[in-house]
C-alpha cells in the first residue's frame, strides 16, 4: 500500500497550494513531493511489426522510385542489389500463393531482409501467368503493403518477367 500513501502525500501537496479565486491570502509554498518514482517512464524503442495496422498507404505501381534516393533506385532497377531471399510460386494456387507470400515478407521483414526475388512464372503460351498478374494486387494489399517500399520486374538473369524484386522498408529501431 505505498503507493496510497504517495498519492496521498501528493494530494495533500497539491491542496495546500489551492486558493479560492478572490483571496487575498496568497497560497502556500507546497512541501517537496517526489514526483520522480510517479513521472519515471520507462521507454522502449518500438519495432517495426507486421502487424501494426496503418491505416493509409498510398499504392504503389510497378518501377515507382519515388519513396528512395536515385542511387539506391537505380541499383534496385538494374538488379544490382543483393538478394536477401528467394521465393519460387510455380505451382501454387492464387489463395495458397497469396498466403504463402505474405508469410514470406513477413518472414523476412522480421529478419531485416531489404531485396527478395519472387518467381511468379510467366504463365502459358501467352505470357499471361496469373500468378504474376495478381502480384501488384498482392503488394498493395492491406496485409503486404507497409512492409514494402517498391517492386519491379526482375532482370533476365533472375527470371525476367516471370519475377518481381521486391525491397522491403527498413526497420529503423
């Protein structure tokens, strides 16, 4: 029960500096109260996390830059950044995908990975994969799309447009 007793003392403090508005007494100089046990904070540095609900996030395109500097932008392009980690969705169904994507980002968000590679594949005779083309739906949607910064196709030497690079936001803590 020390703690009623603190408040109390608090209180006490406090209502002895009270006046009523139109007295010409002055007030009372209050007694030393340490406040510094009841003020103390203790202050952890937040993490970024998955699962932190941002409320608004602004779409993102396919190749748009415009969230980082020119030179990180260009090496993200051209395919000259390290790739953190791989993800291969031959043969998995658009829900089963989905899923198994964003575990992915997750995963590798929480390891502090920035550049992943994931393989969509081209699709049939056409080029038209479905996979690929429910990625930027993927990447904008509201479970994906505060983890990532950007994404493009990816060079032929890592799939070309049967891939995405995907860079992931930093975690800053």
């Amino acid at each position: 029960m020390p703690e009623d007793n603190d408040d109390q003392a608090l209180w006490k403090a406090v209502t002895e500096t009270v006046r009523p508005l139109n007295s010409k007494i002055p007030a009372k100089k209050a007694e030393h109260v340490s406040l510094r046990k009841k003020l103390t904070i203790d202050v952890r540095p937040s993490r970024h996390s998955p699962d932190f609900d941002y409320a608004i996030c602004d779409p993102l395109t396919e190749g748009d830059f415009h969230a980082m500097d020119k030179k990180t932008g260009q090496r993200f392009k051209s395919g000259a950044m390290q790739i953190d980690a791989k993800l291969d969705l031959h043969g998995y169904t658009l829900d089963k995908a989905f899923e198994v994507l964003k575990n992915f980002i997750y995963d590798q968000s929480r390891r502090n990975s920035r550049c992943l590679l994931v393989i969509t594949g081209k699709g049939g005779l056409l080029g038209r994969g479905v996979l690929k083309a429910e990625m930027p739906a993927w990447i904008n949607s509201a479970e994906i799309r505060s983890l990532v910064l950007s994404y493009t196709t990816a060079r032929p030497k890592d799939g070309g447009d049967g891939a995405f690079y995907i860079l992931l936001k930093r975690n800053r803590t």
